[in-house]
C-alpha cells in the first residue's frame, strides 16, 4: 500500500495527463511528481490492484471509471480548500499548498460540514 495521499497525488496527476488527450505513460507521472519510474511502476502497480488504473500492451495506463471518481473527488476537495482559505483572505500560494494537505486529511464529515457552511457564507459575499 503506498498511502492515502500518495495515492490520491497520483491518482489528480494521472488524471491531468489523461485530460491533455494522450495515453499516459509512467515517464510521465514521473516527471510531473519529481520522483524516479521505478518509484512510479511500484505505484501503479498498486494502483493496478486496486482498481484505479488499466494498464496497456505499449506500457500506457488510464483511470478506470473508479480512478477518475476519486480523482475528481481528489480535485474537488482541493479547490474547495483553495476557495474556502482565498475567501478568507489566505494569499493565494499558502491557500494553495495548505488546500494540497488539507485535501487528503479532512474527515468527510468535516469536508460536508465546511462545504455546507462555506457555500452559504461564499454565495452571501459574507
């Protein structure tokens, strides 16, 4: 198992590679999370057991349909984070690398009842 976060890193990383249109392969991942291909292989095959990825013949992969519903969900809690902490006049670089964090250690419960709360006060301007 190589973690929660981890996983979800990859998982938003292969994501934004699938979405330029091209197959992805593990140079890739490699170069945009700044770590070596057989770190990357030793993920992806994790990510292969688990049902997030589909591995190809020419060494390409893809999100599964479970792959790109965490991703997006991934992607979601992170911009949530982002806007909730600019909203409250985070500067935007610190916003955006504690919504990085906070995307992978908020409780679902706490992520409903800030989403809830910050959707009311956001939508008022408050």
């Amino acid at each position: 198992m190589i973690g929660k976060e981890k996983t979800e890193n990859y998982l938003k990383v292969i994501y934004k590679l699938q979405s330029s249109g091209s197959r992805v392969k593990g140079v890739n991942v490699a170069s945009e999370l700044n770590v070596s291909r057989p770190t990357v292989y030793v993920a992806l095959k994790e990510l292969r057991k688990e049902g997030y990825i589909r591995t190809f013949d020419d060494g390409s992969f893809m999100l599964t349909k479970t792959g790109v519903a965490e991703a997006q969900n991934v992607e979601d809690r992170f911009i949530f984070f982002k806007d909730m902490l600019t909203f409250l006049n985070v500067d935007k670089d610190i916003a955006e690398e504690d919504a990085c964090r906070m995307e992978h250690t908020v409780s679902e419960d706490s992520y409903r009842a800030l989403q809830q709360f910050f959707s009311a006060k956001m939508t008022q301007g408050v």
